[in-house]
C-alpha cells in the first residue's frame, strides 16, 4: 500500500494522514459536487453535469475504501 510505505511513517500517522484525507474529500468535494452538478446541467452544457457526476463516483471510490486491502495498509 503507498500509505503506508511512505517514508516509513509510523501506523499512528498513516492511520490519521487517511483519516484526514476522508475528512477532506467528504466535506469540501462530496458534497458540493451533486449540486454544482444540477447547475451545470441547467446553466452550462449538459455533458458538464455528468463530468461532475462521474468526479463525484471516482472521489468517493478514491479516496473512501471501504474493503479489507486499505485496512491492511496500517496492520503493524
């Protein structure tokens, strides 16, 4: 996992660094996007609403695992 193989951080960091990075991505990008998605759909072209969409899905995919494998990024 490159989390937890980054410059030999200790498990205690590399536990907070993603709990940090999960805090970020849903407060300031998840949860603006469905919105800024409408807009674009009514305002802008349409094909920007679904770019929004598909950025939102890869966000959460990204950045907020839920499987096992991230889980073993941070066993000592």
């Amino acid at each position: 996992c490159w989390l937890a193989s980054g410059a030999g951080a200790p498990p205690a960091t590399a536990r907070s660094a993603r709990a940090a990075r999960k805090e970020f991505v849903e407060r300031h990008l998840l949860s603006w996007l469905p919105n800024a998605a409408r807009q674009a759909e009514r305002k802008a072209h349409p094909l920007w609403g679904g770019l929004l969409q598909a950025l939102r899905a890869w966000l959460a995919e990204e950045f907020l695992p839920e499987d096992a494998e991230a889980e073993r990024c941070f066993e000592t």
